[in-house]
C-alpha cells in the first residue's frame, strides 16, 4: 500500500525533530514532507503530492483542530486519509528527544493498522425501524412536562409523571409509576402502574372529598400523593370508575428518554438516561435524529463455532452474559447476541477466552499489532497509555494548557472495556515498563479492576512488581491527568524483560494468555507459583472418582476446549485450557467428576496434559485383548445379577458373555445359544 506522509511543525511551535522522524519513514512509505503552516500556505505542496505520487492512504501527523481543512482538500482525492495530534500529544507536553521518539512510535502504529485494514473485519450497519412514538419520563419538578410540551411540535409523545400545573392537548398523559420495559428500541412494551385513568376522568372531584387522608389533589388533571393507604373510598365514589389505584396499563412505543439520575433499569439502546432538564435536551437532540430510523454500526462479529455455551441439553459458559445492555442472552444452550441492543463495549470480547465476539473497530490481530508497534522504539520508560476514544480530545486539552507529563504512548479504542487481561500482558511481554488503563466514564469498572487485578497476579508470580494502573474515568481536569501519570511513571523502575520472545497472537484469548505467560517465564526465568483457590477467573481443576469412572468418554465428547482426552486407559487433563464451563461435571453419568475453581499459575506453565486417573481394565476371555474397565464391569454385573432369568439367556449366560469384547461376543453368544438349545433338546 502506498502511503504517505505529511509532518507540520505548526509555525515552528513543536519541539520535534522532523527531520529526524522523516529520515526514519524514507523506506516505509512512499513519501514523506515536512512542512511549518500544513492547514494554510503549504496545501499545495499536499495536492503537488497526491497528483505525482497517487498514493492510497495519507497521514497527516500535526494538530487535529483542523481536520476540516484537509477534508475538504481530500474530499477531491480517492485517497483515504489518517490524522496523528503529534502537536497535543508530542510536541507541546515533552521535551525535544521523547517527544521525536514517542512521535515515531505513534506514526509506526499507525502505519501497522492501516496495512492490517484489508485482513480485518469490514464494518457492518443494521438498519431499525424506531416509528414516532417516544416516551418521557420524569418528574414535573425535574422539567419532564416542559420537553414534552417542546418535542410534541415534531413528534407523537407520551408523558410518564407524578403530576402537571397545566394541560397539553398534543402530549398523551399518564400519571403512575414505571414498572417495566420489554423489548427493543422501535418497539419497547412499557408497563406504567396507574392510579388514576385520565381517559375516563370527568373532574368531578367527589373523590378529593371522600379521601380521609388528603391524598387527592387537582392541579390541571386530579392525581393522588404517598399519603394514599389504598382504603378504596374514592374507588367506590368515583362514578366513572377512572380510580383503580394500582392499574396496569402497557405502552408501545420506540424511543424512552428517563429523566432520573437513580435509574437502575434497562439501558437498552433507544432508552436515555439524563440527570436533569438540562443533560435531558442533550438527549432529546439525540432522540428527534433517531425519529423514523436509523442505522447503526453492527459492532460486533461473532464466531459461534467456538462457543462453549453448551452441548447437547447441557448449559456451559455464561461469561458473556454479563453484557451491561442485556445484548446477549441464552437460548437453550446457546447464546444469542442481540445487534440491536449492543453499544459496541467490547465487555464480551474482552470476557469471552475463546474470542468468540470481537469488535470490528478493535479486533484483537490489530490491538496487538498497535502494542508491538508503539513499544517497538527507543523511548524510555515505556509506558503505554490504553484510553477510551472519548479521552481523545481531554489528552489535547492537556497538551492546549502545555502541561508537562512522561511521554506515554497512547493507544485509543471505542471503549476501555474492550480491554482483556491478554492486551494487558502482551505490552509487558513486548518490553513495556508499565501500563496504564485510563478507564471511560460509562465503561463496567467492577470489570476493569479484575481485568487490571489478574493482570498484575501474574506480574506478582513472576516477581516484576507492581505496573498496571487504572486511572478513574471521572479525571477531567488536565492537572488531575498530569499528576496521577507523573505520580505512576516516577515509581516505576526499569522493567527486567528486555529478551523478545516470540508469541503467536492470531490464535483465540486462551491460547494467546498460555503463550504470554509462558514467555514471561522464559524472560524472567522464574517459575510462579502463586495460586488462587475459589477464584473468578476462568479456570478450574478437575477431580475424578476413579473408583466410580468407567471412562465412557462422555466427558472427553462434551468438552468444548478439549480439555479433556483420553488415552488408552486414562484420562488426561490439560488444566490450561479449562475454563470452567461446568459441561464435563454435568455430562458425567457415574457424578464421577468434581470442578475445583483454582487459578494455579504453575500449572499454566505446563504443556502437556496431567493424568487425571488409570482406569484398570479387563482382558477379553476369548481373544485376550483388554476392552472393559474393570469398573464398568462389575457395574454392569450387578445391574444384570438383580435381574431375571426371562429372555434367550439365563443369568449366568449373561456374565458369562460379559466377559467378551465386541468382536468375540456374537460367537460366543451363539455359542451359549446352541447349548441352551442342545439342554433343552435333551
């Protein structure tokens, strides 16, 4: 692929050496400029470029305020077009040689992914139908009337709230509490428990006068307080019957917006959250855009092939499940993921050990591809910087204010929940001093402080000391952002693994986590031996009743990781590769087997499988060969003792025939045939 590349000194404002980032290009693209005032007098020399050159791809490394510029002289070019901030996140916030060198870096990743785009996944919509009708909900006080009586003007709105000061002709009213939302955006089912039917209410206000506790008050349409001991007088002096006091009544409708800062419900896509008035007409913006329909990205692609969700009836991993927009749920023994409802997280594919789910825009071939990539230069410490795309324009704001900080190298993604224990570790295998995850505001932090928490049991086990940290979404401030990394990288000392060890990362979580940590042994040559009993994590050893098993291989069939194998006489267990799925335990008809959830990390390191148990077994009494365990023998023996003598053998005929395999058995059953027939005879 044809690149090329375009360095702007913004008027000489950088301290960066270009002309030494330019030297280190000249044999990676097809064409690289220096240049001090890129967005104004020198375009010309960007179109001299693009006409003698003709290059598929651009990358433009300066500032980023003004992309606008460069998209508009691109718009005339079929060439795709790349933006690097070198200004905000090099130049301005370190000094002259880290910040040439964390430039190089960054320029080099960049350079890697955009080479990668043809092998990975190519981005994907869905189309929704979300109709016309949307509901509000919120209290009068938090200003919910208010935005229905503005959103009326352009759509058909319902209004959920405790009670009104005016009437609105175009919003359909309904006073109760919300108790359910089914569904999906386009067709929510909403359940409102009602106390009052306005549709039936004539205002007659014989009910305020038959409440003994005042409950009952009229404002522009009558509504009842939490005074209400549901005594029933009004019930029954209500001459239309509008007055249920805990009616059900089932709204369908395709956008939700809840004005309620303590909502704990649904967050399913088409449902906004907003805390007040004023973060509720941020929401509305949003809502009116989606009216009629939408497209949205597919986020994710799946490979089902792999998944141990289950096996024939039997129920298996559920990590996924853990989807905080309820995007993926089960379906028998499998699991359903939902593109409607997913916001491209990326919480399921850092959860999942077999990679099933991968995010388009952050699939694992290319976040490994970035880490090798960022931490293959010179800069020193190393320290890479895993940050929400959200965090993009907060590190610019940092570099607009000029605030010195170590020159961390940033890799940015949709969401930091897409990050897995494996990225994490895979930055310290390619030679990172530490690492710093800058978690965004909406992603699952429980998750995230497991993730950083795994990840740095196993720098523990292999003695490299503390180096991962989780920098809270809430930072906001550029000195609160300076301080903490500043604080961080001060610590840390020089990392012990400098000796490169290959890792094949193209192979699914697991197996990249087996190999990372295998290489981290090799790097450190410490052998861990840390282990963690009743772990969370994953990972589970199996104990097996050898007094009970017949080795009948149902739990070598069920296994989805092969974790399980049988050879010969044994059972085999490759510890490394059980993730706790529970199918074996279920699928064991003799309830031979045991789960254990341990985290042993010394038995990570093995790469060959443990012999669970040797079953003894029992030599053919025709041929000699062994075929039966002996278990399963005298199981079978005693089932037929208990039995009876009807049909073509007796009993004893019966064990007698036991004692042959498959291929002796239908002589000798022939056999006892003719002498029972020659008895008879005589």
């Amino acid at each position: 692929m044809k690149l090329g590349v375009f360095l702007c000194t913004c008027n000489k404002t950088m301290d960066v050496d270009l002309k030494s980032i330019k030297k280190s290009l000249k044999d990676e693209v097809e064409v690289v400029e220096t240049l001090d005032q890129l967005c104004q007098r020198d375009l010309d020399y960007i179109i001299d470029d693009l006409r003698r050159f003709e290059p598929d791809g651009v990358i433009i490394a300066a500032c980023t305020e003004k992309n606008r510029v460069v998209n508009r002289l691109m718009a005339g070019f079929d060439t795709d077009t790349y933006f690097l901030n070198l200004r905000e996140h090099c130049g301005w916030v370190h000094g002259k040689k880290e910040a040439t060198e964390k430039a190089k870096s960054m320029i080099s990743a960049l350079i890697r992914s955009i080479e990668l785009a043809d092998s990975l996944p190519r981005p994907d919509t869905i189309d929704l139908d979300t109709g016309r009708e949307i509901l509000i909900v919120g209290k009068n006080a938090d200003g919910a009337f208010e935005l229905a009586k503005r959103l009326s003007n352009m759509t058909h709105v319902h209004l959920l709230t405790d009670t009104v000061h005016e009437w609105c002709e175009d919003v359909e009213l309904h006073l109760g509490t919300l108790k359910d939302i089914q569904g999906d955006i386009g067709d929510f089912e909403v359940e409102i428990e009602r106390r009052i039917d306005q549709e039936k209410c004539i205002s007659c206000g014989l009910c305020v006068a038959a409440c003994p506790k005042d409950a009952i008050h009229y404002d522009a349409v009558y509504w009842i307080d939490e005074r209400c001991d549901d005594c029933g007088k009004c019930v029954d002096r209500c001459p239309t019957r509008a007055i249920t006091l805990h009616d059900t009544e089932l709204l369908h409708v395709g956008q939700i917006l809840l004005i309620d800062k303590h909502w704990r419900g649904p967050s399913y896509f088409g449902i906004y959250r907003a805390d007040n008035y004023q973060d509720a007409c941020m929401q509305a913006c949003e809502l009116v855009a989606n009216l009629d329909g939408l497209t949205k990205p597919r986020y994710l692609y799946v490979d089902l092939k792999r998944c141990a969700s289950g096996r024939s009836g039997l129920e298996g991993c559920e990590l996924c499940l853990r989807c905080p927009y309820e995007a993926i749920e089960r379906e028998g023994i499998d699991v359903v993921f939902d593109a409607a409802r997913c916001q491209g997280c990326g919480l399921c594919a850092s959860l999942c050990p077999l990679s099933v789910p991968q995010v388009r825009e952050a699939p694992n071939q290319l976040l490994y591809s970035q880490i090798e990539s960022l931490l293959s230069g010179d800069l020193r410490p190393k320290v890479l910087l895993f940050a929400g795309d959200e965090h993009f324009e907060r590190l610019n704001a940092v570099g607009r204010r000029k605030l010195r900080y170590p020159p961390v190298l940033p890799l940015f993604v949709p969401r930091t929940d897409v990050i897995s224990e494996t990225l994490l570790l895979s930055a310290f295998v390619h030679g990172a001093d530490g690492v710093i995850l800058w978690a965004c505001e909406a992603s699952q932090h429980e998750e995230l402080e497991s993730t950083v928490a795994f990840a740095q049991k196993a720098l523990d086990a292999f003695g490299v000391g503390k180096r991962v940290l989780l920098l809270d979404g809430a930072l906001h401030t550029p000195e609160e952002f300076t301080k903490a990394v500043s604080a961080f990288v001060e610590q840390l000392k020089p990392s012990p693994i400098r000796k490169r060890v290959p890792v094949d990362l193209s192979r699914p979580k697991r197996d990249i986590l087996l190999d990372l940590l295998r290489a981290l042994s090799v790097q450190t040559g410490v052998q861990p031996q840390l282990v963690e009993k009743d772990t969370l994590y994953p990972f589970a050893e199996v104990a097996v009743d050898a007094s009970t098993c017949t080795l009948c291989n149902a739990c070598v069939t069920m296994c989805p990781t092969n974790a399980l194998s049988k050879a010969v006489n044994k059972l085999e267990f490759d510890y490394g590769h059980c993730i706790a799925c529970s199918i074996c335990e279920q699928a064991c008809p003799e309830k031979a087997i045991t789960l254990h959830r341990v985290l042993d990390f010394s038995q990570l390191m093995e790469q060959t499988p443990q012999q669970l148990i040797e079953v003894e077994f029992v030599p053919c009494a025709g041929c000699g060969e062994l075929f039966m365990p002996k278990a399963a023998l005298e199981r079978i023996a005693k089932t037929l003792k208990e039995g009876t003598d009807e049909g073509e053998l007796t009993i004893e005929a019966r064990l007698d025939l036991l004692q042959y395999c498959t291929k002796c058995r239908p002589a000798k059953a022939v056999e006892l045939s003719l002498e029972k027939s020659e008895r008879e005879k005589g």
